[in-house]
C-alpha cells in the first residue's frame, strides 16, 4: 500500500448523510476479487443516469471544479453491508483520506486495512469544512497522520487513530506487511526463548 503520513489537497465535497456501502459501490459491480478498476463505478448511480448511462452534471464528482484526494462527506458515511469493494472503490478513485462526524465501523475497519485513512471530526468542524470548500474549491486541507491533524485556513482540529494502524498507514503495512517487518526481532525472540528452554533442560 502507499504510505500516507502528510496529505495537503484540495477536497471534493459530498454533503450527503447515511452514504451506504451500495451508494459507494453498487452490488452489480462486486464481480472482481481484483482491487483494481472499481474507481471507474465509485457512485455509479450518482454519476451516471441508471437508464441513458449518461453522465450527470448535477453530481459533484462530474463537477470539474472540485478535485483532490480528500472526500468530504456528510455524518454516518459507510453504513450498509460490510462489502470492502468500498473502500477499493475510494482507494482506486484516488481518494486517501474521507472525512466525516461518523463512520460506520466495518467501513473504518475495512478503509484502514486497504489504506485510507478515514477522519472523524466535530459535527461543527464538518460543516465549517464543507461551506468553505463548496464556496471555494481551490482551499488546501492538511492532513497529518503522525500528529493527527486536519487543517484548513489555519483551523485545526484532532482526530483518533488506533496506534497499531497509523504505523501500518505511514509505512503502507498491510497486516503481513507488518508481521513481516518485525521478522528479525521474532527471529531473536525464537533464539532467546530456545536457548532458556535448552538451559532449563
């Protein structure tokens, strides 16, 4: 995975709440067990007019005035089934970070195991967020990962990362990523812990 550790972009804002995981990414398009391509069908039907497939103007992701590698979402984003093609879905698209007031938790979960880092923040820093990029796209969020930080126009507020997660996402570990970075110290750990059991003996 990439690694994520400073992330200064502009954001794309989506002010809808309750976005299910069928929003994100439509069943009929969970066919692949490949992470790559599900950006093209991220918001299929928002994107798109279900019966012509012609493009819709009025969404924001069509809106070429808005762009960056941050969505900004309304409250309970992720909800709906655990499918995590969601958050391949993202990820493919070219967002590293999602922010909102609350995630469904099997979507964080998912989000974090496959490298975007979702941003819980104040239902009141969520809506200053989303009037000021909406008013005027061009705005620079800051998002750092190792000081758990998200800024814009010189407005900071923290969030939470579990510790275990934030090394995996500034190294881009997965979980096998990790076991196997810590294989010299288990190595050691192995050796010492035979050498006791030889002693004992």
């Amino acid at each position: 995975m990439q690694k994520l550790v400073l992330i200064k972009s502009q954001a794309v804002p989506l002010p809808s709440e309750n976005i299910d995981t069928d929003q994100i990414i439509p069943a009929r398009f969970l066919k692949s067990i490949s992470k790559e391509g599900f950006g093209e069908n991220l918001f299929r039907d928002w994107r798109y007019n279900v019966h012509t497939n012609e493009v819709n103007p009025d969404f924001v992701l069509n809106n070429p005035k808005y762009s960056g590698e941050i969505l900004v979402a309304g409250n309970n984003f992720g909800c709906g089934s655990s499918r995590e093609h969601a958050a391949w879905s993202l990820t493919d698209y070219g967002f590293k970070v999602v922010v909102s007031s609350y995630f469904a938790d099997i979507f964080k979960g998912n989000a974090l195991n496959n490298g975007l880092l979702p941003v819980k923040v104040s239902e009141e820093y969520l809506k200053d967020l989303m009037e000021t990029i909406t008013g005027n796209p061009s705005t620079q969020i800051t998002v750092d990962v190792e000081k758990q930080t998200i800024s814009f126009n010189q407005k900071t507020e923290n969030f939470e990362l579990d510790s275990y997660k934030k090394i995996c996402l500034m190294n881009g570990y997965d979980d096998i990523d990790f076991l196997i970075s810590k294989k010299d110290a288990i190595k050691a750990f192995e050796q010492k812990t035979q050498k006791v059991y030889e002693q004992e003996l």
